[in-house]
C-alpha cells in the first residue's frame, strides 16, 4: 500500500536547486548528499552515482520509487532546454515571410510535392558520399553506416514524420550556409567544389526545395552528422530565424542527415503508411537508392496452446520400459496460429529504372514487367512493340516508348479534351508530370512510356517546365524515334509484303511477329490518319505507315508502296474511292471501267478519310485520284471525240431538261461499263460522302454548302441501250413532256446510286409508281380503291377477350390496352432529344417524331425468329411491363419510365438518318464526333431498364396440389412436382431472357436486372447475361439468384472481370446476392463504380485491393458475407460516404475513409477502428449479446467523436433491444 506519492514536479524542482550556477564553481552541497550534475558528456560512471529518490526524501522501503527512464526523460528534456537556450540564433539572409508565402501559395500547387523533394535531397547526398568513397574509402564507414538508403518513419501520437539518409552530413557550415542562405544549394556548392564536370546525378540547382517542407510542417528539425565535425540540431518555425546547436540527445547517426517535420493538423494525412507509399511510388519510384518506410503488418505466428492444470493421478501399476517410449512419441508440444501485429522496414521502390540500362542487357519479359507497372495493367498482354533509347547533344536524355496492346476505350472520344498523358517526364528519375502536351502530339497520345533528362532546366518548382528551346529538342527526337518504332514494327511483320526480301531463317525468327501491324492498325489506324492531317512536316513518314483494303487486296491490309509496286505501266495516278463501308464501293458503278482495264482502286471506309484526302495530295511523286471526281485519265480513247459528236444533240437537251436539278453539264463517260449514267462532282468539291459529313451539321448554312459543293456533272454510257434509245427518242420528238419525264427519273437514279441524297424522294417515288403502272397497262388516272367502314366490335367481346389474357398480363398492363400487332422489342433504343439526353430527366410526353427518327441510328441487326406465342404473355408480363420505373434501391428516383405502351403502332422511318442525327449537333461537336468518335451515338439514344424478375420457390404455385398427407411417399411425390413445375418455369424465363437480348442491339441500357434462381447447369446463361451486360454499358447491375432449395445446389461465382470491357466498366452500381465473389490480384477498371451491395456472398481473393481500385465508391453495403477475416478499408476511398457491415463474420473493422458520413454495423462484439472521422455523421452499431450495451464504447472507443451515435444491443434471449442516442 502506497503511504505517499512523489509528484513529477516536486522531482524537477529538486533537480533543478542542484544544478550548479554556469561559470561558477559548485557550491557545497548539504551533509548526507551526493553531488548531482547533469551533463550529456560525463561518463556513465558518473551518473551511476544518482541517488535514488527514497534516499533524498527519506522515504521508507515500501514508498513510490520514480522509474529509471523516467529520470532519464526527465535529465534529457532539462538538458534539451538548457542546450536550446544556449543555441545560435541566425536570421535568414532572405526575407523568409515573403519567400514562405511565394513558396506556399505560388509554387506548388499540391502539398504533397515537399516529399518529392526531400527524397531527392537525400538521393543527393547519398549521391555525395558515393562520390568521395571514390577517392576516399575510410568515408562510407562501417556497419550500418555503410548502407546507403533512405528511411522514413512515422509518429502517429507525436504527429512526427521523419525522413533519414546516410548521406554525406553536412557540418555547423553547412547547415548555416544550406538552410540558411535561400539563393545558395548545396548542391551546387558542392559540384563546385568538386570542379568537375561529370555528371553527378544530383538535383537541387535551386536551394528552396527544401523549404517546401512547411507546406505541410509549422516546425522543422533537421539532425545532420558530417564525419568531419559533431552532430548538429538545425530547427526553425518559419518565423524568420532559425537556430543550430550541438545535438547530445537525439540517436547518433553515425552520418547523415534526419529531418523531423511536426505536421499541422490539417497535415494529417501523411501520417498514415497508405499515404506515403502511393507519394514514393508517384515521385521516386526510380529513385537509385532503397527507401525504406517503418511499415506495420499483420502476420501469423505459433504460440503454446494452453495446458490444462489439472494433473493425472500417479498409476500405481508398473510399466515397461517400451510403453514409456511410445508414450513420450506421442506427446507432442500442442500450437496454435494468432495474429501478431508487427513493425518492420518495407523497402517502397523496388521496381529499377530500366531505361537507365543498356538496352541490350534488358530482356522481354524485363520489359513486359516494367510495362505493366508503368501501365497499371496486370493482364498478361505483352505491349506490341517498344523502343529504348539516348539522345545525345544539347540536350540530353534517355526514353522508353510502349505501343500498348489495346486502344483506351475512350481514346478518341477525348482526343480533344484530354490533358493528361500517358507519357510521364522524370528528371534525374524524379517524377515531374504527366500533364503536358509539349513532348508528343495528340495523335501519338496513345503511346506510353518515360523520358528522363539529366540536363533539362526547371524553374525554381519542379511542378512546371521552363519554356525551353530544348522541349522542342526532345519532342522532334521522340517524334522520330516514335515513328521508326511504328515503322520497324511493320517491317518485322511477315504478312508485310516487305518481308519478301528477307532471308528463311530471318522469316523463321519473325514467324511470332506475324499480324503484329494489323493488330495495331485496327486499333490506333485512325491515329495515323489524324496524324497525316496535323502534322505536316511528318506527313511523309506517317504515310508509309498507312494501310487500307484494296480492289486487289483480297481482304488484306496493303500500303501506298505495294500499290505502287503493282501500278500499270503508264498509270500516272493513285486511284481511290471513299465510301461507308467496303461492300457498298466494291458494287460502285465507277469502277466498272477500272476493274475491267484491271487497275487497283483503294477503299477509303472511314469517315476521316476524307479529311485525310485534303491534306495527303501526293506520294512519292504520285497524284491521288478520286474515281467519283472529274478529271480521271485511263489512257487514250480515240473514239471518244466521235462519241461526242455522235450524242451532242442528247446532252444538250439533257442539260436544258434539268436546269431545276441544277447540273452543270452532261458528258460521255470513260469510266461506265454496265451502267448508263452517273453524277460526278468537280476536282475540288465535295464527293457525295464528304456531301452527306457537311450536310449533318447543325449550324450548316446551304448556301455555302452550294458553293463548296462544287459542279455536278452528269456523265453518260455512250454504248448502253438505254443512252441509245434516249439519243433516238430525242432525235424523234424533243420536246415530249413523257421523255422528259424519263430523263429526269434517269437523273435521279444514277444520283442515288452515285451516293447522293435525293433532293425529292416524293417526287422519285411518284415516278417510279408511274412507271409501274405503266408497265401494268393501267390507267394513269386509276383510282384507289375506298376502304369499307367496319363497324367496331360490341363491349362484351371486349371485355370478354380481356378476361381471356393472362392475369399477370393484366396486371402489367395497369388498365391500359396493347395492340397485339405491335412488336415493341425492335424499338427498345428509344432515343431522347437534344435536352433529355440524361439518364436522370424524365419524359413527361410520348415520342416525337424526331425521336422515332433517331431510333433507327442505333444499330440495326438482323430481324431475329418470331418469339414463341406461348412466350409472348410471360416476355411481356416479367420483362417488358418490369420496365417501366421501379423504386428498387439500386436505382433513382429521376430514372426515366418506358413503357411498351408509348411506341405509336406505326413508325415510318427514313433510311439515311444518319445525316438527321449529325444535323442535330452543334457544327464543332458534329465534326469531331464524325471523325474521330464510334460511340457517340450513344448520346442520343435512350438508356432504358431491362429487368426480368424469374420464378421464386417459395412462391406458392396454384397448379400443384396442396399436400394432403405427410407419409413419406407423398412428401417426395409434392417435392418432385414441385421442382418439375418450377424447372419449366425457370426454361421460360431462360428463353424469355435470352429472346429479348437477342433482339435488342446492344446499346442504351441504363440498368440491368436478373432475379432469379439457377441451377449450376444452367450457369452458362447467367453468364452470357453478365457479358451482354457488359458490353452494353449497362451504368446499374443487379443479379439476385436466389438460392434453390435443391442438393445440388452450388453457389455461382461472379465473374467480375467481365464487367470490365477494354480496360475499364462503364458500371455505376452493382448489386448481388446469392454468389461468391473472387477479385483477381490487381483487378481494375472499376473507376466510375459509385455504389456496391453484397448481399450473401462469398468473398474470396483480395477484397481490399479491389476496393482500393474503386475510387469512385459512395456507398458500400455487405450484408451477411462471408471470407472476409478481417475487413480494411483503405484510404483510397476518399469519397466513401456509408459503409454498412451486417451480421458478418469478421473480427475486426478499420476504415481510413477520410469522408465517411455514416457507419452502421451489427453483428457480434469485434474491434472497430474508424480513421479521419472529422466529416462522420452518425455511426449505428449493435453489437449482440446482452452486455453488448456496455461493451461498445471500450470496442470502440474512437467512435465517441461522432455527431449523432445510435448504440444499440440485442438481447438474444428476449428477442428485444436496448437502445441508447447521443
């Protein structure tokens, strides 16, 4: 029992009346004590004296005794003080408080750069000592101090961070000089002194990078050893001065140097491992030497299991020798397994720079590794090609260029808006940007890689690049090299008609290169093309690299040098036709004539074709020809000048005839065969392609359009029939209105098969009709025959033929009648108009007209079979009528309704809407979305909902009988029907899903919604749904299979990579129950996820490195799941604003959310650790058990800093609850 406590204050009151008075000697002490001095540099036999604190106050044996270390904590803050208030004072030689302001509010534009920047000091001086172990091999020292390395550690409860290296130190100088003089670095001090101009590797030109350090720090200690002086303390506070003393109680370092940096309390965030290891592997990933962080980790370990301490009585019989060693054999020492929590270095960059080695040392799967980490990309694609190289001259630097396997799927979608590249700049392998524009063109944004420089300037923020000369250097070298790269790429290609002059064995070696450039073709072609039209001086190099489909190609990729290569002797010209797809250019009328003289025409099918046309005039001394324009030569036609002759008096008056058309002239044609006539358009003007791309602008103006349309020259078939009898007829009676008729209906054939939009497609369809009845001998003035008026049917058949439908039918319907001729699965891409192109806006009104319109953009497919009439009810009852809003908790509230119902019975639609669709969009966005975009149709097409909601088991099915009997025998005879019944059930719904998806096109699905149970056969739907799901963009997933009460009953795992399409999932929110779940190890793409609920899933594999990857997550709800041991929510999810765990088995929760809102757990009594709580709401927790009350505040005893707390605790055995606010 304690008699008497000694305060800590009366202690430091005793210590301090002993100190002796400085300058003086000590004074003599009184009798019956010993003489106390505090002095870091006394011997230990010295302080061994100490007396102890019974002896000073006499207390007795059984008195408080004042611990050793807190004596010594208590002699070293006592010696800090003193030493403190002898510490030089210095002033900054700058004025810092401007200097601090520039520094935090100008220069840096993230807080997060002051790390960047003292690991590249410390890289600099590890750099330093490095270099004088050259001369001098005494200076690396021993041991620990040898090691060169950079150390980072954290002190959560002091609010510390510290950064340490072994580097050179600096002395009393130094500090005074290198912090203490803004305009001076180190490190320049030190190349001077050096006076070499070797390269160095060290960053640091400036002097101020250090001081961004209270960007996040309002107190900075920097602890440094030189091996030439003692261990200094250097610290300030930004307040203008700053003072050094000799360092006699931090740990010797040895040599080096460490800074302790006291963060703010906004600054928090640095303090957690997560944190810090995402800023090294940013900014100094590359970094030449190790960084270590003090890291703490989970990890299992064997421990004694508890012995019972109850003991066997002693047997009194005897027992043999042998027994005794068997049963010594058997006893075994009993272990089991808990988890430890401990510390330890992690090393944070050990990905190496590859680009610094010489590229012949480097290997492929080197290569491929560093790839993936550079591309975040952890498939098993290798990139397609790579060029490693150096540049050397005024500017100097080394590169790493990677062609990727894939195209972003946003790539050209973004081309003109995108900021970010996929090129990232390092100085010195310290990581400056990846935003900028200024290394690569757009056109080659689709490249990854590094460039890093060891002579590039920076300003005095390493953020932002001078405004350099050599910029443009390196962009021209990256430039070239990119496109060699590009270029080689094709040469070692053997399907490339260049590999025909390689040797067997060459061919043999390249024999796994094959179809490399069609590959890249098909994915960054248009790249190419875009590249031909803005960058001129590197026209020529891109054109060797382009490829296209050919007359004679035979479904191969050619180039401009193998079409060369097969000219005609004599072919002055490069023959080409453009056109929306191959098929339609191969039946074009206007290569009769070059087919037939065997000359090779291109196919040009993409839209920026023709803007690549503009600008790609010539190749190798070669003209271009478009084979639909004026102007095409094939050779000498002597004929030709009697042909003309011959037909005069036919173009004249053909021209007369159609001055309304506006024609410019009618000429013999060269370039027909088999068909009488077709309209060309002038050199310079607009084909009929490039007509309709003008033509679907919104703000187009038609009068310029005429003007840049050019002439319109209609060219006939001198040796056709039809230009034959025309020429006769003409001849005969010119002035017959009927042949003028004929002339005009000719016209407008050949301008509609030339490609063209019919000025009038009444006016072509009367005649037409004409035609036909003329054909038919009728008479022109034939009347239509008047429907009969059919009186309508009586109400009672009505009523009785509505009694007849189904009656979930009627229920779908709400009252409202279907036409039973309507076939509403062809119009499920309803689309919107120009202001309710959102998900979110709802349609008050039925379609319009210009809505009908769009629809036909989207895609058609071919006409599927007819749906099955016993199908019919069930399609439109669970699916169809299940598409109007539902307020399910995966969905919102501001979704669109559809239903079947608001389609008109009839939709006439145009067959060139394409042109009504770009016509509707602003003239920039029309352009550069007909160019370069595939998907942007989606804009303008309605996301409906498709949820189809299966039979449930457990729903009562009036078709079986009730059971009667409870004999065994009877209870299989139910069971079995039961199952048969549900089983056919469940075949409809399949056929009925898989009907509908058939029919669909497969695009403008805002939710998707499978509720059903399934067997494991029937597993291969489940995940033809998911895929279709997939590719449809489809933003809300939901997939309940609920669970059959069956033997063979096995859980279906989710295949979550294939919601990923082309390297990122267009899903916004996911729901599913019923499943196991298994994330592959570095599984991503997740980026626009919002919502997650896990409702009775299984979850294996990493669960925390998925969510890690889903940035975008709000909401994450796991409800009854299983395989999560202990459950971490990493603090990558910055926007997770509720998290709700219910009833699942984990034992322990730790959340670093930094904006969780709202909490709510139930479950059994476990570890809860919430981090970064400041924008925390309210937290609900239940723990059950009927003390579960009182134990969730010692569980969670972070928690009590919430705004609302909701603590409740169920009673198991009562079945109630006990509930309690704050």
């Amino acid at each position: 029992m304690r008699k008497w406590a000694l305060s800590c204050a009366l202690l430091l009151v005793l210590l301090l009346t002993t100190l002796p008075d400085p300058g003086k000697p000590p004074q003599s002490l009184p009798l019956n004590t010993k003489k106390l001095q505090v002095n870091a540099e006394e011997s230990s036999d010295e302080v061994g004296d100490f007396p102890k604190v019974e002896e000073k106050l006499g207390a007795v044996p059984h008195g408080l005794s004042t611990d050793s270390e807190v004596v010594q904590r208590e002699s070293e803050s006592i010696s800090r003080k003193t030493l403190r208030n002898s510490a030089e004072k210095f002033e900054f030689q700058a004025e810092v408080s401007r200097l601090m302001d520039i520094i935090i509010n100008s220069l840096y534009s993230n807080k997060d750069i002051f790390l960047r920047e003292l690991i590249s000091n410390a890289s600099d001086a590890l750099d330093k000592i490095r270099f004088l172990t050259l001369t001098d091999k005494e200076a690396l020292g021993e041991g620990d101090t040898a090691k060169l390395e950079i150390q980072i550690k954290l002190d959560k409860e002091n609010k510390i961070l510290s950064i340490r290296d072994r580097g050179v130190g600096m002395t009393k100088e130094d500090l005074i000089k290198n912090l203490g003089t803004i305009a001076k670095s180190g490190t320049s001090a030190f190349v001077e002194k050096m006076q070499t101009g070797g390269d160095l590797n060290l960053i640091g030109q400036f002097g101020v990078g250090f001081y961004s350090v209270y960007l996040v720090a309002d107190y900075v200690e920097v602890v440094s050893k030189h091996n030439d002086d003692k261990q200094y303390v250097w610290e300030s506070k930004a307040d203008g001065s700053f003072a050094i003393s000799e360092d006699t109680w931090n740990e010797p370092l040895g040599r080096g140097t460490e800074i302790k940096l006291h963060l703010r309390d906004e600054a928090k965030e640095y303090l957690e491992e997560g944190k810090l290891k995402d800023l090294v592997k940013k900014y100094s990933e590359f970094i030449n030497f190790p960084i270590y962080l003090w890291a703490t980790k989970e990890v299992d370990v064997e421990v004694p299991a508890d012995e019972e301490s109850s003991e066997e009585e002693e047997s009194t019989t005897e027992t043999t020798e042998e027994e005794e060693t068997e049963d010594d054999e058997e006893k075994k020492p009993k272990t089991k397994t808990v988890k430890e929590t401990t510390t330890e270095w992690e090393l944070l960059n050990d990905m190496k720079a590859v680009w610094l080695r010489n590229p012949k040392e480097v290997t492929e799967e080197e290569y491929a590794k560093f790839y993936h980490s550079l591309a975040k990309d952890f498939g098993d694609d290798k990139p397609m090609t790579w060029s490693h190289f150096s540049a050397e001259g005024d500017v100097e630097f080394k590169a790493l260029l990677f062609v990727p396997p894939k195209a972003p799927h946003d790539l050209y979608e973004s081309y003109y808006n995108a900021n970010k590249s996929n090129l990232k700049l390092y100085v010195r392998r310290v990581f400056i940007s990846d935003e900028f524009d200024d290394l690569l063109p757009k056109y080659l944004s689709f490249l990854m890689g590094i460039v890093d420089s060891d002579t590039l300037p920076l300003n005095v923020s390493r953020e932002m690049l001078q405004q350099h000369s050599s910029l443009k250097t390196i962009k021209k070298k990256l430039i070239r090299k990119a496109l060699d790269m590009i270029r080689k790429l094709a040469e070692e290609d053997p399907d490339e008609y260049s590999n025909k002059e390689k040797t067997d064995d060459e061919k043999s070696a390249m024999e796994e290169k094959k179809g490399q450039y069609a590959k890249f073709w098909n994915e960054f072609g248009k790249s190419v093309k875009l590249g031909i039209i803005e960058d001129a001086t590197n026209r020529n190099r891109l054109a060797k690299l382009l490829r296209f489909e050919s007359s004679k190609s035979d479904g191969k990729l050619v180039s401009l040098d193998e079409y060369i290569s097969r000219m005609k002797s004599g072919q002055k010209d490069i023959f080409y036709l453009t056109g929306s797809s191959k098929e339609q250019l191969e039946k074009s009328p206007f290569l009769e004539q070059l087919t037939k003289k065997n000359y090779e025409v291109i196919y040009f099918t993409d839209p920026v074709d023709e803007y690549l046309m503009q600008y790609l005039m010539d190749y190798e001394d070669k003209k271009f020809q478009n084979v639909s324009k004026e102007g095409l030569k094939l050779g000498k036609d002597s004929k030709l000048k009697d042909l003309k002759e011959s037909f005069k008096e036919l173009t004249d008056w053909w021209k007369k005839a159609l001055d309304t058309e506006g024609i410019d002239s009618v000429k013999i044609s060269n370039r027909l065969h088999n068909t009488p006539c077709v309209v060309v358009t002038s050199k310079y003007g607009w084909s009929s392609n490039m007509e309709k791309i003008m033509q679907a602008q919104t703000l187009s103006d038609a009068s310029k359009q005429a003007y840049m349309r050019g002439k319109r020259v209609l060219e006939i078939n001198p040796r056709h029939p039809i230009i034959k009898e025309l020429r006769d007829k003409v001849a005969q009676d010119s002035d017959s209105e009927g042949l003028k008729q004929t002339a005009r209906l000719v016209y407008q054939t050949a301008l509609m098969e030339s490609g063209f939009n019919l000025p009038d497609p009444k006016d072509f369809a009367s005649s037409i009709y004409r035609s036909v009845q003329k054909s038919l001998d009728l008479s022109p003035d034939a009347a239509v025959e008047e429907e009969e008026e059919v009186e309508e049917p009586e109400v009672e058949e009505k009523e009785s033929a509505k009694a007849e439908e189904p009656e979930h039918e009627q229920g779908g319907k709400k009252g409202e009648e279907r036409k039973s001729s309507q076939r509403p699965w062809d119009c499920w891409d309803l689309p919107l108009r120009t202001s309710e192109r959102s998900v979110g806006t709802k349609k008050e009104s039925g379609p319009s007209s210009a809505d009908l319109a769009v629809a036909a953009m989207a895609a058609p497919s071919p006409p599927p079979p007819p749906l099955d009439p016993q199908l019919q009810p069930m399609v439109e009852g669970s699916a169809a009528s299940r598409l109007e809003q539902e307020h399910h908790h995966l969905g919102t509230g501001d979704e669109p309704s559809f239903r079947m119902d608001d389609l008109p019975a009839s939709t006439p639609l145009s067959q060139e809407i394409l042109p009504v669709i770009i016509s509707l969009l602003p003239l920039k966005e029309a352009v550069r979305t007909s160019i370069v975009s595939t998907s942007w149709k989606m804009l303008w097409t309605f996301h409906c909902n498709l949820c189809f909601y299966g039979p449930n088991e457990l729903d009562d099915d009036p078709s079986v009988p009730p059971l009667e009997s409870d004999e065994e025998a009877a209870v299989d005879e139910y069971v079995k029907t039961s199952q048969a019944k549900l089983k056919i059930k469940r075949d409809k719904f399949i056929e009925a899903v898989n009907c509908v998806i058939q029919r669909h096109s497969g695009v403008g699905i805002n939710k998707f919604s499978i509720r059903c149970g399934l067997h494991k056969e029937e597993f291969d739907h489940l995940d033809r749904w998911i895929s279709f799901a997939a590719s449809s963009k489809a933003k809300i997933i939901s997939f309940d299979l609920k669970k059959i009460v069956c033997p063979s009953k096995e859980v279906h795992q989710f295949p979550l990579e294939a919601l990923v399409v082309q390297g990122s999932s267009c899903v916004q929110s996911l729901y599913l129950a019923d499943a196991s779940l298994k994330p592959h190890p570095g599984i991503c793409g997740f980026t626009l996820l919002r919502r997650l609920v896990l409702e009775f899933v299984e979850i294996f594999g990493d669960f925390s490195g998925f969510l890690a990857n889903c940035s975008a997550l709000e909401d994450l709800e796991l409800i009854e799941c299983s395989g999560v041991t202990n459950l971490s929510i990493l603090h990558q999810l910055d926007k997770l604003q509720h998290l709700l765990i219910d009833r699942m088995p984990v034992e322990t929760v730790e959340s670093n959310a930094t904006d969780l809102a709202h909490f709510e757990y139930k479950g059994k009594e476990i570890p809860i650790v919430l981090h970064g709580r400041s924008k925390l709401e309210k937290a609900t927790i239940m723990f059950e058990g009927s003390n579960g009350l009182a134990r969730v505040f010692t569980a969670v005893p972070i928690i009590l800093g919430v705004k609302a707390l909701n603590v409740q605790a169920q009673i198991s055995a009562y079945e109630q609850f006990l509930e309690t606010g704050f």
